[in-house]
C-alpha cells in the first residue's frame, strides 16, 4: 500500500502544475458542465496511455525510457522519433513557463510591491535564476522541487476553500453560448491533453514498484484520477468565482484577452479575504516554478547524456553549455512571440500525443513486443486501441486547425 500512494503521488505530482493554471483560461468557452465531461474523458485515454507505456516497460523487463524503448521493440528511426518528439515538448513547456512565469510575476510585483517593470525583463532573469539553479546537483534540485510541491498542495487547499466558500450554485456558468463554435473546443482539446504530461516518469514508476503489474496499474489509477479531479475543482471554483464578481474579467477571459498574469490578478481581486487574494499569485508562482524546474532538469540531463558520449567529465564549461542548450531556444521564442502560454501548451499537447499515444500504439505491435505475452489484456482490445489513436489523431487536428486557421 505504501509503493501505490508514493508512486500515486508521483504521478499526481508530474501532472499538476502550471498547466493547471492555464485550463480555466481554455476551458471557459464550452462552461462548467462540458468541461467535467471532458476533463473526464481525457483522464479515461491518458489512464490507457499510461496503462500502454507500463505494459511496454513491463514486456522489456525493466523500465527504459520511451527512446530506448522504441530502439529495443522498433530500432533506430522510432527511436529518433521518441527522441525528437520528447526534446520538443520540453522546448514548447518550457515557452509556457517562461512565458506564463514572467506575466504571474509582472502582475504580482506590480500589484504587491508597486515595481512596473517590463514582460520581457522578467522572462530574462527568470531564464537566468533558472539556469543558475539547474546547475546544482540533482539532488539539491529534487528537494527544492519536492518541498515547492508540499507547498503547493497546501496552498492550493487553503486557496481552494476560500473560493469555494464565495461561489453560489445558482450562479455558475454551466454552459457557454460560445460551446457550440467549433474553435472553444479545438482550443481546449490540446491544453487539457498537455496537462495530463506524466508519460515522461514510466520508466522511473517500473522500477521504483520493482515490476509489479498490480501495484503500477492502482499507481496508474489514482495517480492519473487524483489530477482529473483537481482540474475539475480548479477550474469550477476559478471560473464561479470571476463569472459572479469579475463579470467584466469574464468576459476579457472568454474573448482570450486575458493574459495568464492578468487572470490570475483578476482572481484574486475578487477574494475579500487579503490571504486568498496572496494565494492566489504565490500558488501560480509556485506552480510554474515546480514544472519549470521538473522539465528543465529533464532536459539538461538529456544534453548532458549526449555530451558525456564524447566528454566523460561534468565540467563547468559542459554544464554552461547544456544549460544554454536548454533554455535560450524557448527563451527567445519567449521573448518575441505574444500571448504565449496558451500557444505553446496547446503546441505541447499535439507533440505529447505522439509520446502518449502513437508511438506507444505502434510499438506495442511490434514482433519483439508481440512475442511476450501481455500483462494487461486491456492493451490488447482491438477496439480501444482504435479509439485511442482516433482520440490522438483528433487532438493533432485540433492544434493544427488552431495553428492555420484560427492563429493564422
């Protein structure tokens, strides 16, 4: 019991974050009654994707990253192709938290400390505290990264009664007009799907439960359930609360004139407890730092594997250049493209189908996979999986409807 609740957590922890922050924002075109139909139907295909990458890890006898994985069942091109994709999704959370960080700290700093200092000013020295920061050993990261997340926890409880407390059931926007325009679900589709990211941690999960089949599919349950059920109360108490006391906020919200900094200003102008209205900033600060570091760190270490090929030692000048490597591409995107959170999670959402869904479904039909008899006869439905690539192919639709229609 005690491996299922800290491997449950473990995948709660990787999935609640800072896209969090970013689905009342998505969400709010389609209202409340849609948006729990939906949050729980994503759950329902991220369980079987996780319940698939499990199942892959179980069939290699050990867990293997999702690289490695499709270089053992497939070869070397689906293993560039997990490779390529993973590095991708980083570069494209990484805009987000940039990006996203930079607009929380603006609005906090200008409202709390009475400092007005530009966007782009604070996107570069987030990146460089960032940096600073990813070059500590790993372990100093991990504790700063786990005691983040205990405080975030708390202080989203605290935050979450304090709005709970001042919505009314009779005044909640259950369902939005604009919830049959074909764009509010397009837009919503691949920013939920982003926020379920937990693919990256199943060769880690395999190990850390020693193989067990019935442990890793209850870690699995509960740790995909417990995000699906934050999301809902998030986004119930987030959008109740500014739809009853910041209708003008609301409105700005839905025409997506809001940005990230200004929605969560907006939210915590409409608590009339002074606490709230600070958990409300901290919460968001917090979030965005936790999954800044948790994906940063992931993909430093992955430059620093390509480098340590070449160069066995960590020098200084290596860490400097795998940091670099890290941060500078999203940075600049950061820097010069405008109203970014939402674009670049929408963005990560299309790459992450490839490593949750895709590249997982085909390699599970492998000859080397298919020789090992399975371990959760739920992969093996014909039917499910075809329902699953379905959901995958729509979610790619969605995005890049977004990214030529829409955006363009």
């Amino acid at each position: 019991m005690k491996k299922v609740i800290l491997s449950a957590c473990l995948v709660a922890g990787t999935s609640v974050g800072a896209g969090m922050i970013a689905l009342p924002m998505a969400l709010c075109k389609i209202g409340i009654l849609p948006t729990i139909i939906l949050i729980l139907g994503v759950w329902f295909f991220m369980y079987v994707s996780g319940i698939l990458g499990i199942e892959l890890n179980l069939r290699a006898g050990r867990g293997l990253p999702l690289g490695k994985l499709a270089r053992l069942y497939s070869g070397p091109i689906a293993s560039s192709i997990g490779t390529i994709s993973l590095i991708l999704l980083i570069y494209a959370l990484l805009c987000a938290y940039l990006y996203g960080g930079a607009s929380i700290l603006q609005s906090f700093l200008a409202s709390h400390v009475g400092w007005s200092l530009e966007l782009k000013s604070i996107v570069l020295v987030y990146a460089f505290l960032l940096g600073l920061l990813l070059i500590f050993p790993v372990g100093s990261i991990l504790q700063v990264n786990r005691i983040l997340f205990t405080i975030l926890l708390v202080f989203f409880s605290l935050l979450v009664c304090g709005l709970l407390y001042k919505i009314e059931l009779s005044h909640l926007p259950l369902l939005d007009h604009s919830a049959t325009n074909l764009r509010s679900w397009t837009e919503a589709i691949p920013v939920l799907f982003t926020s379920y990211g937990f693919q990256v941690i199943f060769h880690t999960l395999t190990n850390f439960c020693d193989k067990n089949p019935v442990i890793l599919k209850r870690s699995i349950f509960w740790g995909s359930l417990i995000p699906a059920i934050v999301y809902i109360i998030w986004t119930i108490s987030t959008l109740g609360v500014l739809y009853r006391y910041a209708p003008q906020e609301y409105q700005q919200l839905l025409a997506g004139k809001l940005e990230v900094g200004q929605f969560i200003q907006a939210l915590a102008q409409t608590a009339s407890w002074p606490l709230v209205q600070i958990l409300a900033s901290v919460i968001s600060i917090l979030a965005i730092m936790k999954s800044s570091i948790g994906v940063g760190l992931g993909l430093f270490e992955a430059w620093q594997e390509q480098f340590n090929i070449r160069r066995p030692d960590k020098s200084i000048l290596l860490n400097i250049v795998c940091v670099t490597l890290t941060l500078v591409p999203p940075l600049i995107i950061a820097l010069f493209v405008p109203q970014l959170f939402l674009k670049a999670l929408s963005f990560a959402g299309m790459v992450l189908v490839i490593i949750a869904l895709l590249l997982p479904l085909w390699l599970i039909h492998q000859p080397k996979a298919q020789q090992i008899k399975a371990f959760y006869t739920l992969v093996e439905h014909r039917g499910l999986q075809l329902v699953c690539l379905g959901f995958g192919l729509l979610v790619i639709l969605c995005e890049m409807t977004n990214m030529l229609v829409w955006r363009g």
